[in-house]
C-alpha cells in the first residue's frame, strides 16, 4: 500500500492503490486550499486549479497517475512537478507539498529532507485465508 508524505504538514498517511490524492488529503484533514480555494473551489472537476501540490519526491518516477488532459491545460504555465490533487491517483509511495506557492522558503529545510528520506513501500496487507469449510 502507497504511502503518501505531506511534507508542510509533517504526516504520511497510508492509502489504497488508486486513491485520489485530494479525497485523501481532505479525509484525514489535511489543509489543502489557501484562501482563495477556501472560499470558491470546484470540488475536484479540476476547473479552478486551487488544489494543486507539488510533488518532491517519488518511489519510483509513477508513483502519480498520468497527467490528464486537464491538467496538461490548467497547469501549462505551472512547473512540472506540480500536479492537481484532484485528478492524481496514488499508485506508489509519494511526497507532495500543499500549496507550494506560499511559504517554500521557510519550507527548504523539510522539502531537502523529504527528497533525501527514501519513501516507504506502505505496509502489506496479509491475504486472507479462506474459510474453513465444515464438510468433511
């Protein structure tokens, strides 16, 4: 299982295999937005690019899925680490930066580390056995 390590916030949380990386940070109360995406986001249609995060570092170079069309059009003048986090999937361990816009200065310290720090592969979830069948 991916885990994904918000470096701003100092917290890795442990998600499924296809995750959307804005559900993600929104359930475990992650701040997502400034300001302006407080008051007027779209609600992850990828319309108002309020969401996007920049990613730091990856376990292997597809740890996002791909790029959609939207993206591509919302964030061409954007570098290209950024991403929207309402149309990346989580796929493998990843490092991302909410709201990479204010603040990275104070921020070097923490974003060097999170590129040096090899990301987890998550834990593995045990199979279950099936069930013991009464026939005998």
């Amino acid at each position: 299982m991916p885990v994904v390590r918000f470096v701003r916030e100092g917290r890795e949380v442990v998600c499924s295999e296809g995750t959307n990386l804005r559900e993600l940070a929104l359930a475990e109360g992650l701040q997502l937005y400034g300001l302006k995406g407080q008051l007027g986001n779209c609600g992850g249609c990828g319309q108002c690019i309020t969401c996007f995060v920049e990613v730091i570092a990856e376990r292997n170079g597809s740890a996002l899925s791909e790029r959609t069309a939207v993206e591509d059009q919302k964030l061409r003048r954007r570098p290209s680490s950024w991403r929207l986090a309402c149309q990346a999937l989580v796929l493998d361990s990843v490092a991302v930066l909410t709201r990479p816009q204010v603040g990275r200065e104070s921020l070097s310290s923490q974003i060097e580390q999170a590129r040096l720090e090899p990301l987890p592969k998550g834990p593995v979830l045990a199979e279950e056995e099936p069930p013991l069948s009464d026939e005998l």
